[in-house]
C-alpha cells in the first residue's frame, strides 16, 4: 500500500498551520521534499519503515525554524 499521499497531505496541513506555503513535492531518495514559496523552509516525508516509522520533518514544520528532530508519524 501507498502511504506517501497521505504522508505528503498531513506535510503540507502541518506546513499550512504554520502559515507556510509549498511548492510541489519533488522526489528525493526515498521520500520527497517540497520548501515555501516565502520564505524558503523545508518539509520532507520519509515513507520508509525507520526505527519510528515514516517521518515528516523539516524546519517550515518545526515551531521555532530551527531544525530538530523530525516529527515522528504513526503509521
Ligand atoms: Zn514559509
């Protein structure tokens, strides 16, 4: 099954909270990554099985804009 449409929504809602707005997901190794149209954040999705399972992290998607530890999904 597919996961990373779901991933890529649930990026891009806790982005929109932020006031952050993405540009399209482009791949990236095994997951994708996208970064606002204003003020050039990142956010990127994982789907792969890591030892915490997906992951959406990046810094447009942090509260602070300082990069930490990716946000751990449940899957
Ligand atoms: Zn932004």
């Amino acid at each position: 099954m597919d996961e990373m449409p779901e991933l890529l929504k649930r990026a891009q809602a806790l982005a929109e909270a932020r006031n952050h707005r993405l540009l399209p997901f482009m791949r990236r190794g095994r997951g994708k990554e996208s970064r606002c149209v204003t003020c050039a954040r990142q956010v990127y999705v994982l789907p792969d099985p890591s030892p915490i399972g997906a992951v959406i992290g990046g810094d447009a998607i942090s509260d602070t804009g300082i990069r930490k530890l990716p946000v751990a999904v449940k899957t």
